[in-house]
C-alpha cells in the first residue's frame, strides 16, 4: 500500500498543472469588424442581400444630403447671388447664409424686434423649471411641478402677450357670475317673447333665476365696485382675496394645528404672486402688448405644442376614467365626446375653432385666434390620449383595485395611488407617441393663419433677395432638423422613463 501511495504522489506531482494556462485570444473571423461582417451582415444569403441593399440606400440617399448640406453648402454671403452656380463656380448645395439672414424670423416671427427678450426670456424659465422635473434624483419635484404647471403659464402669459391686471379673485369671481346672471336674463327675456308656451316657461324660470342669482351676488359685486373705486384696486383685491382664502384653507384643514402646513403653501403662493405682480409692473397696465397675430416661427410651435401636451393629458385621464364609469351619464358622455372627437380630422377642428366658434358667442365677447386654435387642438389631443389611457387601464389587473379597496381605501385615493401610476406606467410608448404627433401636427395650424415655423418659412420663401434653386431645399433642410431633434429627444426621453419605471425592466 505503501508503494501505490507513493506512485499516487509521483504521478500528481508529474501531471497536474498547478497554474492555469493564459488565455488565448478569440480568432481572428469571429471577432472585430471581420467577425461583425460574417456573424451579423454577411451569414446568410438574406442577410447578404440585405446588406447589399443598405449599402446603395445609404450610397444614393446619405452621401448626397451630407454633400449637400456640407461639402457643397455656402456658409457666407449678403445676398442670393453668393448661392448662384453661376457666381460660385461649383455646384452649390444648401444655401446657409439665407438661413442666417432669416433666422430671427423662424424663432419670433414678426415679433416685435425691441420686445423679442420677453421670448427669450420665457424659454429660459421653462428650461429651468423643465430640466429639474426631468432629472430623477433632483428633489423637491412637487414644488417645482407646481410652478411649471401652474405659475409658469400665468408668468409666460404676461411676458408674451403683456397688458395688465385691473383686479383679483374677487372683481373676477364677481365679474364672471355677474355674467352669466345678465346671461340668463337676457336668454329668458328671449324665450318669453316666443309664442310657445313650453318655452315661454323655461325663459321665465330662466329669468327668475338669473334675478335670484344677481340678489344672492350682491354683496360681492358690491365689494368689487369699492374695490374698484380704490386707489390700488389690484393690490386690494389680492389682499383680500389671500384672506378669504386663507381663511377657507384653515377651515377646511381643521384648524391651525392640522393645517399650518397647507396655510403656509398658500401664504408663499400669494407672496410669489405679488412679486410677479410688481416686478412686471402688472397693477400699472404690465408690459406693452403684443398681438398674438405677430407671433409666429418656433414660439407659436412651442405654445401650440406645449399647451396641447400639458392640456390634453389631464383631459383624457379624465374622458378615460368616464369611459368606465358605472354612471350612465358620466359614461355616455365620455363616449360620445371621444367618438366625435376622433371621426372629426384636425383641419376641420382648427376652422371650427377659428370661423365658426364666433358665430355661437354673444356679440361683446370674443377669443383670440390663437387660444381658439389652443383649445381645439387640447380637446383634439384629448380624445386620442382617452383611448391610450383607457388601454392602460384594461391592462391593469382587476385584483390590484380589490386590493386598495379591501384596504378601505376610497375611489379617489384607489384611483389616484394604485391604478393610475401603473396604467400611466404601461402606456408611456403610446402617450409619447401621440405627443410626437402632436407637435408636428402643429403644423396645420398656417391654414387658419397662424405663421408657426413651417408657416414662417413658406413665408420667408417669397422673399427675393434669397430666392435661388437650393433655398426651398435648404428651407425644408433646416426646419426638419429641429423637428428631428425635439421629436428624437422625446423619444429616447420616454424610452428612458419606460426603462426606469417599467417593471419588467428590473431585475
């Protein structure tokens, strides 16, 4: 036994490495370039075709655009003669100095030239308050939602359009119902000069009605006249306003202990409005105002697109959950504004808006061209993002609701809390998709005379001085690049989003 032990000894000290043996490197036709075209383009005789066939794609359609908008471009002149083949010599591809010497217009339009800081200054805002909500680990998010979708539009408003403020919460509130009282006596007054009876006593319920309203809103309207009578009626009625609604927020919060919280939130929001107020001048006539009829290029896109994005959500988080409501009412009319909504193109919204809308309002009241356009397009927008939303949540599984409700959660906190942030979660794809479509279906709008970019560029076309065989290209070039870089940004912005909150993403 002995020697066999031995021999065993011998025979593993003779033949087994104690070291490994370093690797070796991969051959040479499996990795590289070399490996890539044998294991990826070149392994079948499809793939070969294919490859053949996106390498004369690429050959007839991105060699020619890159000589174009590069190796053949003009980068400097005055005048249409620098981009004429005649004056260059070459072949002359895209035309930038027509691009530069109209730049200004494809950004404001015809804003005015002295007024065009407001512009600049209003998307500085929105980049500030847009980049923290889009950076995850930055905190304070509710607060800065708060002033990126509350105070930032009001801000944007006075900066872009300008005037001032003649009163607060009280003088509208009175104006606004005192209104609609006159509203309901001149409609009644109407009805009863009718022959009909049925008619003649629904105006004079409509009348008396209206009549009870203005007596019960006396008080009201009786407080903005002294206000309005004041020195500082703006200041006034926002210091009044602040009470009252101090006052209501510490009643509803159940006192001072429960809701000193709440209190100082409105307290900051009142203080933040009366900076706005004076650094603005807005209790003075505010800034010069300009007519939204000049405003054109990428500002009325991004007004237009903006507006439609941040409106349109809400609209169709709520058409969605009325599509599913068990009220008959509620229900049928979700359905049917989301049906007509969607079987009606987006022209024929934008002439409605625009031609027809007047014709139903009374004859003292009128709505800029432009928040006519707005509104169609948020309710638009509205219906196709019901029908997304609404697929998120028949995605959602029923036992998740159960689950809140066995919890002794109530409908709105359900709602709120446990089904709409995972159907949100699940449909982010299709909720940015019909952003993207959104902002370039922004474009429609210079058919109701509305110049936005693609508007101001047809525009600058006509001009002369810059009109050579490559400007409309050039043109077209241009403004596709920035539709390109809004849209890709996106796009990769969700598909971020999609892989952060997704949970199949998680591992």
């Amino acid at each position: 036994m002995s020697d066999l032990a031995t021999s065993a000894v011998i025979r593993e000290d003779t033949f087994v490495r104690k070291e490994l043996v370093a690797e070796r490197a991969a051959p040479v036709k499996t990795t590289g370039i070399v490996g890539f075209l044998r294991t990826r383009l070149l392994n079948s005789p499809t793939n070969i075709i294919l490859t053949i066939l996106g390498l004369l794609l690429i050959w007839f359609t991105v060699v020619p655009a890159l000589r174009f908008a590069l190796i053949d471009a003009v980068w400097s002149g005055s005048d249409r003669n620098a981009c004429l083949e005649e004056n260059v010599g070459r072949p002359v591809g895209a035309c930038w100095p027509y691009i530069a010497a109209k730049f200004d217009q494809f950004i404001y339009g015809f804003y005015p030239e002295p007024e065009r800081w407001r512009v600049n200054l209003t998307y500085l805002l929105a980049a500030l308050l847009l980049l923290p909500l889009l950076i995850p680990r930055l905190p304070a998010k509710g607060l800065n939602a708060g002033l990126f979708f509350v105070a930032f539009p009001v801000v944007a408003f006075f900066l872009l359009h300008g005037g001032g403020l003649g009163g607060f919460g009280v003088s509208w509130a009175a104006s606004f119902l005192s209104a609609f009282a006159d509203g309901l006596i001149g409609g009644g007054n109407s009805l009863m000069a009718t022959a009909n009876p049925l008619l003649w006593l629904l105006g004079k319920l409509a009348a008396l009605l209206g009549q009870a309203l203005a007596l019960v809103i006396w008080p009201l309207t009786a407080v903005r006249d002294a206000i309005r009578a004041s020195g500082e009626p703006v200041w006034i009625d926002l210091a009044v306003t602040a009470i009252v609604v101090l006052a209501l927020t510490l009643w509803l919060a159940g006192g001072l202990r429960n809701g000193w919280r709440r209190l100082l939130t409105v307290l900051a929001t009142f203080i933040g409005t009366a900076l706005v107020i004076g650094v603005l001048g807005l209790d003075r006539g505010g800034l010069r105002i300009v007519d939204t009829r000049l405003w054109g290029g990428l500002l009325v896109t991004l007004v237009i697109s903006v507006t439609g994005i941040v409106a349109s959500l809400p609209i169709g988080i709520a058409l969605a959950l009325g599509r599913r409501s068990t009220i008959p009412l509620i229900r049928v009319f979700s359905i049917a504004f989301i049906e007509f909504w969607r079987g009606v193109p987006l022209i024929t919204v934008l002439f409605f808006a625009t031609y027809m809308l007047p014709l139903f309002l009374p004859g003292n009241f009128t709505v800029d061209g432009l928040v006519r356009a707005l509104i169609g397009v948020a309710l638009f927008a509205g219906a196709y993002q019901a029908e997304v939303v609404r697929g998120g949540l028949q995605a959602l599984p029923r036992g998740q609701s159960e689950a809140a409700n066995a919890l002794g959660l109530s409908w709105w906190k359900t709602t709120a809390l446990v089904v709409l942030p995972q159907a949100l979660r699940h449909v982010i794809p299709g909720l940015v998709n019909s952003f993207i479509a959104l902002f370039k279906d922004t474009s429609l709008v210079t058919i109701v005379a509305l110049f936005d970019l693609l508007g101001q560029l047809r525009a600058s076309f006509a001009d002369p001085n810059w009109a050579t065989p490559t400007t409309l290209f050039t043109g077209f070039a241009f403004t596709g690049m920035i539709y390109f870089a809004f849209c890709f940004s996106m796009s990769r912005y969700s598909l971020f989003v999609e892989h952060r909150l997704n949970p199949h993403q998680r591992h």
